[in-house]
C-alpha cells in the first residue's frame, strides 16, 4: 500500500506527484523536496494576510470586498467574524465563520486581518 502524498504546502490542493526527489503541485506549480515533506506534522499554521498566526476562537476583519458565490451578496471590507474555526475547507478557503445578515460561510485568510 503507498501512502498518499501530502497537498500543496502553496495552494493546498491534492494533486501533487512526485518528480526524482521533489514533490511538484501541478495546480499552482510549486516545489518542495519530499525530505520536507517527510519531516512536517502535515499541520501548516494558518495565517492571516499580514502573517500573523490565526487559532481557533479568534475575531478577523475582512480586508477586502468578496463576492458571495451563488449570491448577489457582497461581503464588505470591514466585515467582522467572530469566534472563527480554522478548517482545510475546498479550494483554500481554512476559516470557516458566520457573517452577520449572510451566515455560515468560508473564508480564505489571505483575505482576513487578525482583530
């Protein structure tokens, strides 16, 4: 049984493959050596767009106006979610919240700034 390859420490998606010994993400085109790979818990920290560690419980502050997909809403710069969830959420969303007047939705952190 081969053990499955970690995602992209970049962009998160799974599709990475092995080339001699780097590890290559063919979505974003990143390469890490697979000795790094071996080497890391798996857990990478999670952090908001000016690099400061996020945790679970923590308040952020949109930064920029995001377009609610499937929705004619907007999420506004300056939006506050509270007592955000750190997850590993589809196509790199990792904060999972709830907006007031939207509700529960998915976050990616490049976006955000810790409050």
């Amino acid at each position: 049984m081969t053990h499955p390859l970690a995602p992209c420490p970049e962009c998160r998606e799974n599709y990475t493959y092995e080339q001699g010994a780097l590890l290559v993400c063919p979505m974003c085109g990143h390469e890490w050596s697979a000795d790094d790979d071996a080497d890391a818990d798996g857990a990478r920290p999670i952090t908001d767009a000016f690099g400061t560690a996020l945790a679970d419980g923590d308040t952020v502050t949109v930064i920029k106006d995001l377009k609610v997909k499937g929705s004619s809403l907007v999420v506004k710069v300056g939006t506050k979610a509270k007592n955000i969830r750190l997850a590993d959420g589809f196509g790199g969303h990792d904060i999972d919240c709830k907006i007031d007047g939207i509700g529960a939705m998915q976050l990616k952190s490049e976006f955000v700034r810790k409050s």
